[in-house]
C-alpha cells in the first residue's frame, strides 16, 4: 500500500529519530505516576503514605500541563504557570495535612487512618 503524496510528503519532512520525546511518553509517564498514586492512596493505611500518594497525583496533573503546554502552544508558558500554582497548593495541602496528622499522632499515639475515626464526637 502506497501513502498518499501529501502523507509521504510530510512523512520525508519530519523525520522522527529514536531519541525524541514526543507527547505520548509525557503522558504514559504521567498514568504511570497518576496510577502509583492511586494504589498508594488506596492500599495504605498510613497517613504520611496517602499524603505521598496524594502528592504524586498533583504531579502527575503538573506534568500533564507541562507535556500539553509545550506541544499545543510551544511560545506560551500558560502550563507552566498552572502547574506553579499545582505546586503552590500541593505545598499548602501537606503543610495543613501534616499539621493535622501530627495532631493525630498527639491525642492517639498513632497515625493510622483507620484509627482517626475515634475523633468523632
């Protein structure tokens, strides 16, 4: 089967070497991290590890921004400016989180999720 003339036109421009990078790998990349996150999240019940977890699924959203921000719009930095702000409030998240698990660890001698919830009143 032969491609069309414009196809292999644009096929014989751009030729794709082994050692790119192209927004495929960004993104598999991204689901591998997003993914761990979630079975981190889901399989411990520590709250330092879901605190990890939840951690690498703002990074996996930051990267995503990043990977799309340079292939949509390459002179525009509108990506990185939204993941600066994933990063400001992941900060704010763990800062406010850890402050909340070591009051945990205070009153119960324990940072296990599944004994937090004797905090009800």
């Amino acid at each position: 089967m032969t491609l069309p003339v414009p196809a292999a036109a644009l096929l014989a421009q751009a030729p794709v070497s082994a050692d790119t990078v192209g927004l495929t790998h960004y993104l598999v990349v991204s689901a591998l991290v997003f993914g761990l996150g979630i079975l981190v999240i889901l399989t411990r019940r520590n709250a330092i590890a879901v605190l990890m977890g939840l951690e690498l699924l703002l990074n996996a959203g930051g990267l995503n921004f990043v990977a799309f921000s340079k292939f949509a719009a390459p002179d525009r930095v509108d990506g990185q400016i939204v993941t600066l702000f994933v990063i400001v409030i992941a900060a704010a998240e763990a800062s406010l989180a850890l402050a909340i698990t070591l009051n945990i660890f205070n009153n119960l001698s324990t940072i296990e999720i599944d004994e937090a919830s004797s905090l009800k009143g």
